[in-house]
C-alpha cells in the first residue's frame, strides 16, 4: 500500500508559516489592495471559474482539498491534513483537519467535501477537469465526518495532486448546507467560503472586496483587515498604482521589471511557475521523414544553439532560471529533481560549436529551411519575444528560419485534427509549473492525446511505444520508489526524442511598494497570490530588507 | 418627413442585421473560447465536454439559426465567461461609459470651438498656425500614449489626480482629458472651416455694412451659423466615443463598454461580443438617425434629396 503521510509536511508548513507569521499578528488594520491584469470570469462560484481566476482571487475565500507546500512548492496539506491510497489502488482517503469552518459558522465537513467533488463534476460545472473527473472517479463516499472516501474506476495516483489547488481548481470546497438552502443563485451573490477571507463585494469588470476573518486559520490570519483585488488590464498603469500607493502590489510581465525596479519599487520574482519550450510537430509522420527536423539529433543541434543565458538575461531581465527536462520543476512529484538538474545543466548548454557539427554529420552543413509558428500562451507574451531570440540564435547556425508569428486564438485550433497547418514545423510552448508530471507528458506525447508529439494510435513507433508502457505501468504502481523510476524514464524517453526543448523556466513577478506592504515569500510554482495574502504582512509589521 | 424617417429606419435594420451576421460569423473566425479556458494539457475529453457545455458543438449555421431566433425575441445569449445575460452585462456598463462621454464632449466644445473661432479669425496668422498644431497634435497623438503619458506626469510625478479606475470627481480627470483631447481637435478644425465659410457670406456683409460691432458679427452672427456644422459633427463624435472609449477605458482601467468590448475580444466570447457591437450599433443608429432627423429638419433639402 502505498502511503501518502503528510504528517511531516503539515508540520513543516506550520513552522514555515509560523516563521513567517509577522509579529503582532493579532491586529488587523489596513487594507491592502493588489492590481491584478485580469479576473477571469469574475465569478464567485468555483464551478464556473478556471484555473487562473481561482488561484488569484478564489482562493482567497475557499480552501482546498489538498493544498500546498509552502516551503518548496507542490503539493501539501489543505483541508485535508493528510491522505493515504488504499491497498488496492482504488481508493484514496482524505483525513481532514478538526475546527474547521465556514464564514457564516457551519463546520466544514466530509459531507461538504462529497458535495463540493459532486458539483465540480456536475453538468453545470465548467470546471476544466469535470470530464475526466466523471470518468475516473466513481463514488464518492463519507466515511465519518472528518474522513471521506474517493473511489475511482482505475488507480488514480495523481488525485491529490489533480484536487490540490497547486495543479487545479477543482478541489475548492463548499459549503453544501448553505447552498441547498440558499440555492445557487442566492450563493453566487452572497458566497461564503471557509478561507482566511470572507467575500464582501464583486463589482463587474472593476474589482473583488473581501474582508479577513477575526479567528485564527490554518493558512494564517490575515494581518490586513480589508482585501482589494483591482481589475487593471494595462500594466503600465498597475505600475503606475504602486508608484502613487493607489495599490500596494500589481502583477507585471519580465519586460516592466526594470522600470518598476528604477521607479523604487521592489520587484518580487516567484520561481518555478512556468516552462517556455520549443517542441516538434508531426516528426513521426511519413510526409515529414525526409525532413531534417524528423532526425533527433537535428532537434538535438537546433537546442544546443539556443544560448539561453542570452535569453535569460536580455528577455527575461535576469529573473528566469535554466530549465529542468519537459515540465519538471524542482517540486516535481516523484522525480528526481537533483539527477535531472546536473542532466539539463550539460544537455541545454550552449554549444553552437557541437551544433553546427552534429547539423553537417546528419547532411546539413548548410542549414536547412525551417518553419517556426511563434506564439505566447494568455498572461506569457514575453514568449514572442524568447521566440524571436531563438529564431535569431537558429539563424547564427546557419538556419533559415521562416517565422511566422500567431495569436494564440488562431494558433490553438491548428494543434488538432490532423494539424495540417503544424506538421513539420515547429513552434514556441508553454507548460505551467504543476508537480505532476504524468498528466502533462500524456497530454503532449499520449498517442490519443491532442498534441500527440510522438505519434498516433495507427503510427507508434519506438519511442512513442516506450512512453505509452512507461506511462501505463507509472499509472498503476503504487511504490513509491518505482513510481519515481518510472517517471524518471518517461522523462528521459521525451528528453531524448528532443520533440519537446524546454528553453527556459519562468517566474511570476510583481511589483510591490514596500511602504504600503511588508516582505512576504510567494509560493514556489504558484505564479498567483490568492493563497499567499494571508501572509502578507503591513510593513510595520517586517520591514524589507536592505 | 415620415417617409424620409421610415426609410432611414429601414435602412437602419438591414444594417444591424448585416453587422448582427458579420459579427457572427467574423467572430469565430478568432477562436474559440474553450481555448482559453482550458489549461494547454486538457484533453480531448475535457475539450468536448465543456465545448457541449457551452452550447459551441453544433454545426455553425445551426448556431447562428438559434442566435437569430433568440435574437428576434430579445435575447443576445449570456456571456461565456461571466455567466450574465450578454444585454444585462452591456448595460451594466454602459452607464460608466456615459459617465465619462458628457465632460469629455464638454471639454471638446469648451477648448475646440473657441480655439477654431480664434484660428479663423486669423487666417494664415501665428495664431492660426499655433491652433493647426493643436489639432494635428489632438488627432495624432494615439489615446494610448497620451493616457499613459498624463499618467506619468500627473499622477506619478506629481501626485495630483489618481493614476485611474472610477472614483470621485478627481478619478474623471485624466480620461476625460485623453477622450476630450482628439475632441478638441475635431472640433476646432470644423468651426475654423464653418467660420471661414460663414465670415465670407453676404449676411455678415450685412451686419457690418449696419455697423454691428464685431464682436456681435463674429459671436452672434458667425459663430451661431457656423455651429450648424459643429452640431452635426457632435453627434458623430458621441457615436465615436461610445464605440472608440476602448483604449482609454483599458488604459485607465475603467470598466464601461469599451473595456466590455476588449475583455469578449480577448475571451472569446461570442455572446457578449455579439451583443456588445449590435447594441453599440443600435446605439449609433439611433444617434445618426436623431442627428439626420434634426438636420432635415433644419435644412429641408436634405429630407427632398
């Protein structure tokens, strides 16, 4: 049976939160206002909001299942304190922590768990994972009211992860008394959550009030009395907000980073919440065998011309850091983070040297033609601008790239179907910075999957052969040990296919007036601060450092 | 005049129901918003199920039957993101807009006509020239840069208006300005142009050969008959102001139908982005319309043309 104790990292949560605790925490005063570029659907029901508008301004008033790590990222205790699967793999079981309440007093129960689960995967939800949690989780079942059962149809090992609010939204939890009493209508108006912030007013395309609970909470008592969070679409003005102390805090792009850093202000940079990545698109296919881009060591050649110091430096502004292989990060489950580190560290070096050699071995001692689609996933526009230093570093090598600069709107519905427009090109991506892996390889190189990187179901070759039983077999081991072997070598199967090069991995930043807040520490992986204001503390309270 | 009217509101329907077709059909030619919606691992499982809750899985042109049949009824469909009926989210907004349009017209007026009576009067003269800059400078100089330049003076270096968003009367200062600033220019090169005309005509011969002073010439008699023109040129501008406040609303985050018209832009969503041009069309119709109707009033040879 495979154990999930999180015993140890509740404990280390506690004294990372207690470290970090401000002292006189028991006042609250003040308000601290946070500009933001975008609310998503500015929706207070969980069920109608992704991913991003969780995580900013959600997570502010509702716990989630599985939380986080607060000290390195990942998953780690939420209202759940701890989780273990059953023997069998089938089962998971969450324990939650006593005490815990909602803001109009009712405690937080299994019942509210089941029910929460229940209308994510309902048909109203627009929840992102609605579907597949349909097909994966059976039953859900209360077992007392502090433990509650999770029965699903296949070993799922990536469920906590899959309900931790560090990979997805789907694990905010509910309050169902309320809501069956009040209907869902009434509860979208008048929401109430069981977070360190109680919900006090929406305004439309403009901004989200909240207030902070009088009574201690296990993420932190808020040090501030008051939360805004201000819907600023044009970063200069954020910017511009924090200067004159209209704002304390406003989220900015790389490319602000300097200007805000001149303009006084104090620049904070979350590591680890994004991979920008250059992969390979159709290189299995028949059409594309004769292309130079089909080989491995071509794709190998194109990365080691790319200087990513360069990039980090000049587009990033020194705030971004060397990658580790295809969607792993630091606090990736089961990986081995060390091994992969010193791995990457040699294999995306930059070598235009090795490079042009290895392109004149495989017949190319002049270049090749190649196709580049350049594009920035929503909130990472500063991907066009990595693209264009890559096809210019490609170029060096004597590439002849033909670039080709997308939307992403128009570029999207281009990876499915038969992704005529791709096939043989390549093209700038993103992964966002989630501890679990798995989900994200069978997203990119599952031959039923949308991006299918290594092949189809009718043309799966070697590698794609070895990802599919790799994949499998992680998906059913329960071992801890070999579960971290396994993923080890889906990652190595993907790095060596050279079809997915990461070039950097980002950060999230922020402007911050520190007269306005204290010092905080933003999560590791979490690009959004809806989890972190609790902890964010006045400046009276911790001064910045010098 | 019934006819004239009759046929402008006919016209006026085959136009909204082009716009309403166009809209339709161009909008999703953009993308789709599941896209956005769904994190880049999503599988095509997730994509099917949310594309069927969003009522985005049926053929287009069936789409775009049950959007007409809704639309003969009323109902421009709820918004994809924020879960609102697309004309109650329109409406909540637009009051921000006409917030902002009344002292932005204002200031339009108060500067551009003045500034026009002072260049016509000095025709060819320092003055005249000093007034061409200004409006070459108003009609050049993109709202963007201006909004976020006056953001910079006024708020960060000197602290004394608020950076944006709505708020009280200090918070409309520098949009209005932004907006106000290409209004300054419109409407000082039309007034100098209508003056010049105007200073030319037999009747100002008139008055002054009855020896009017000129001030009551240029004031009374000019001004009055050159702001034939201006008026007209007023109701094109509020037209603009309603559909053209985007940039301004974004760039001082101030949430009326512009930012609405950028946020289902960027979002995807076809409801609402439907509903905002068709409203915003309907709108400006009725301005143009209310605008055609006054003028062939005045000037009966436009209702005969």
């Amino acid at each position: 049976m495979l154990r999930q104790s999180a015993r140890a990292a509740t404990l280390a949560a506690a004294l990372v939160a207690f470290a970090v605790a401000p002292s006189g925490a028991q006042e609250q005063k003040g308000t601290l206002v946070f500009a933001v570029e975008s609310l998503g659907a500015q929706t207070l029901d969980p069920i109608l909001e992704g991913r991003p508008g969780n995580a900013v301004y959600q997570a502010a008033m509702y716990d989630s299942l599985v939380g986080f790590d607060l000290k390195k990222g990942g998953v780690g205790p939420g209202v759940a304190e701890r989780w273990e699967l059953s023997s069998d793999g089938l089962s998971w079981i969450f324990h939650l922590r006593p005490g815990q309440t909602f803001h109009n007093g009712d405690k937080l129960t299994a019942e509210d768990v089941k029910f929460s689960l229940e209308r994510q995967m309902g048909p109203g939800s627009l929840a992102s994972a609605a579907a597949s949690m349909r097909r994966t989780i059976k039953s859900i079942e209360v077992v007392d009211e502090l433990t509650v059962r999770v029965n699903t149809s296949s070993p799922q090992l990536g469920l906590p992860a899959a309900l931790s609010r560090a990979v997805a939204p789907e694990g905010a939890i509910m309050p169902k008394a309320y809501i069956e009493k009040v209907g869902e209508e009434e509860f979208r108006k008048k929401p109430i959550g069981s977070g360190p912030w109680k919900f006090v007013r929406n305004v439309p395309g403009d901004r989200i009030e909240f207030t902070a609970v009088g009574t201690p909470h296990w993420r932190g008592r808020p040090s501030f009395k008051d939360l805004h969070l201000l819907l600023v679409p044009e970063e200069s003005t954020r910017v511009a907000m924090v200067r004159t102390g209209e704002a304390a805090i406003a989220s900015i792009g790389p490319e602000t980073m300097l200007s805000a850093s001149r303009g006084g202000l104090e620049v904070l940079s979350v590591p680890g919440t994004m991979q920008a990545i250059f992969q390979f698109w159709g290189v299995w296919r028949p059409e594309v065998k004769d292309q130079p881009i089909a080989k491995p060591r071509v794709r190998q050649a194109l990365s080691l011309a790319i200087d990513r110091k360069q990039v980090i430096d000049h587009v990033m502004n020194g705030k971004a850091a060397l990658p580790y292989p295809f969607a792993t990060f630091g606090y990736t489950d089961y990986f081995s983070a060390d091994r992969w580190e010193k791995w990457a560290a040699e294999a995306y070096r930059y070598d235009p040297v090795l490079a042009k050699k290895i392109l004149a071995e495989e017949g190319y001692p002049n270049g090749f033609e190649l196709k580049f689609a350049n594009t920035a996933l929503p909130g990472t526009q500063f991907m066009v601008d990595i693209g264009t230093a890559i096809a210019d570093m490609w170029t060096k090598v004597g590439i002849k790239v033909t670039l080709k600069h997308y939307e992403w709107g128009s570029f999207a519905p281009m990876e499915r179907g038969d992704q005529a427009g791709l096939v043989g090109w390549a093209s700038m991506y993103r992964t966002a910075g989630r501890p679990d892996a798995p989900w994200r390889y069978d997203g990119a190189f599952s031959p039923e999957s949308t991006q299918r990187l290594l092949g189809d179901k009718d043309n799966c070759q070697a590698a794609c052969q070895e990802f599919v039983k790799t994949y499998r077999a992680l998906l059913a081991e329960l071992d801890r040990g070999k579960r971290t072997a396994l993923t080890d070598h889906m990652v190595e199967v993907a790095a060596d296919s050279w079809t997915v090069v990461p070039i950097l991995e980002g950060m999230g930043y922020y402007a911050v007036n520190k007269k306005k807040v204290g010092q905080f520490e933003p999560i590791p992986g979490r690009h959004e601060l809806g989890d972190v204001f609790e902890r964010i503390p006045r400046p009276d309270q911790q001064p910045w450092k010098k | 005049m019934k006819r004239y009217i009759a046929r402008r509101l006919v016209q006026g329907v085959i136009l909204l129901a082009l716009v309403a077709t166009i809209v339709f059909f161009l909008g999703r030619l953009t993308g789709n918003p599941v896209d956005l919606m769904l994190p880049e691992d999503a599988t095509a499982e997730d994509r099917a199920a949310l594309t069927r809750t969003l009522g985005l899985d049926g053929p287009i042109f069936e789409q775009f039957a049950i959007f007409v049949g809704n639309a003969l009824h009323g109902d421009l469909g709820t918004s994809i993101r924020m879960k609102q009926p697309a004309v109650e989210a329109f409406f909540d907004r637009l009051p921000n807009t006409l917030a902002l349009i009344p002292w932005a017209i204002l200031l339009g007026m108060a500067l551009g006509i003045p500034l026009g009576v002072v260049a016509a009067l000095n025709r060819g003269g320092l003055l005249d020239r000093a007034a061409g800059t200004v409006a070459v400078l108003g009609v050049a100089m993109p709202s963007f840069w201006l909004g976020v330049l006056l953001i910079f003076v006024f708020s960060v270096e000197l602290g004394w208006v608020p950076s944006g968003r709505m708020g009280g009367p200090a918070h409309y200062i520098l949009p209005v300005v932004t907006l106000g600033t290409f209004l300054v220019a419109g409407f000082m090169r039309i007034t100098r142009s209508a003056m010049l005309d105007v200073m030319d005509s037999e009747f100002v011969k008139l008055a002054r050969i009855k020896g009017l002073s000129e001030s009551v010439v240029i004031w009374k008699h000019c001004l009055r008959n050159a702001l034939i023109p201006v008026l007209t040129l007023w109701g094109v501008f509020v037209g603009n102001l309603i559909t053209g406040a985007i940039v301004t609303e974004t760039v001082f985050a101030w949430p009326g139908i512009g930012r609405l018209t950028y946020e289902a832009v960027i979002y995807r969503d076809f409801p609402l982005l439907q509903a905002v041009i068709i409203l915003k069309s309907i709108l400006i119709l009725g301005i143009n319309l209310g605008v055609d109707i006054l003028y062939a009033y005045v000037d009966p040879r436009i209702r005969l043309a």
